[in-house]
C-alpha cells in the first residue's frame, strides 16, 4: 500500500483477522488509516461457533469487574481489540500507532464523500470458500448487547439514498463535459496538432 494521508477502508465484506493484521502493520508504519462499516465485517466459521467463543470472552473478569477486562459490544470496538492485539500497545510506538487508527459503524458525515477502498488480500469472496460458512459482525454484536444497529441501519439507508442522487448528478455533468468537447473539437483540432507536434 502507498503512503498516503489517510486511508478509508470499507470494512463491508471483510474476514476479522485478515484486514486487522493488514491494518495493524499499516498503523505501524506511520500510516493513518480509517476503517468504515465495521458492523459489515465478516468472521470465518459457523455462527454458533462464533457465539460460543464470544461468550466464554464474556465470562473473562477480574475479582472487582471495574478493574476490566472490559467486555466491548460495539463491533467497531470488538474490531479495535483484535488490532490491539496484534499491536505492542503498552510501548510508546504501539500507542502512537493505535493513536492512528479510526473505526466507525456506518459511514459518517466526512468519509461518506471520500474515495473508500477494499483489501483484496482480506476480502471473503476471495479468501473463502464458497461452501464454507461465516458470521457477520452486527449479528453477533447485537446478540450481547450492541443497541444501534437499527438506528445505524436507517442512517445507512438515508446515506445511501444521498450518495445516489450525487451520482447521478455526476454523471450527467460528466455527459455534458464530453458532448461540450464533441462541439469544440473541429475549433481545437488545430490547436491539439500544433500541441502534439510540441510533445504535449
């Protein structure tokens, strides 16, 4: 991955481990990464699998709860911790890194007009196969405790409807520009030979 400002991944689709170890390195490389739609995260393995899992997590506690381990219900939070482990965060490096790091369920307001990219090395369509079963992260979320997939799935469901009317807004300002350059082009031939000559 090239170094860039800030990467904003879309989580939707994605296996667990695979985009948290991808990230993890990233973080640690001084790269600022944004992962949306962590609810849409897939985990390999039959749902009940799963669940058994997460619920011998829960029983983990200390002699007095407040102390933790803090059992997180969010699945941007659950998403956080699996990166957490694959992060040296007691160290000042493995701090800064985490510091770099940004999940959210949904897309809020900034990165729902930012160009969002996906892993293809963690994708599920790619890594597993087709018979093989999985679990989707707000599924199980919701199951302990996680109260907002409902009200994340209704703001999804407005973006959506947004995001549709900006592209289509878009592509008929892309069909005037081309037939804009259609009428123009006789005028600019000269003009382009003369550029073309010049090596431009």
């Amino acid at each position: 991955m090239a170094f860039e400002k800030e990467v904003v991944i879309d989580g939707k689709g994605h296996l667990l481990g695979r985009l948290a170890s991808i990230v993890a390195k990233q973080i640690l490389n001084g790269q600022k990464v944004t992962v949306v739609r962590c609810e849409d995260i897939n985990i390999a393995g039959p749902y009940f699998r799963n669940k058994l899992r997460f619920m011998a997590y829960m029983r983990k506690s200390a002699v007095n709860p407040t102390h933790g381990p803090f059992h997180f219900r969010a699945p941007s939070r659950q998403f956080y911790r699996v990166i957490r482990g694959m992060v040296p965060h007691k160290t000042p490096r493995g701090a800064a890194a985490l510091e770099r790091l940004k999940l959210f369920e949904g897309i809020p307001s900034p990165y729902d007009v930012k160009k969002r990219m996906v892993v293809p090395s963690a994708l599920r369509v790619l890594r597993l196969g087709p018979s093989r079963k999985y679990t989707v992260l707000k599924r199980l979320s919701s199951e302990f405790g996680w109260k907002y997939e409902g009200v994340v799935e209704r703001l999804e469901e407005k973006r959506k409807v947004k995001s549709h009317a900006f592209y289509e807004k878009k592509k008929a300002l892309l069909r005037l520009k081309k037939k804009a350059a259609a009428n123009v082009s006789k005028e600019l031939a000269p003009v382009q030979q003369k550029l073309a000559s010049l090596g431009y």
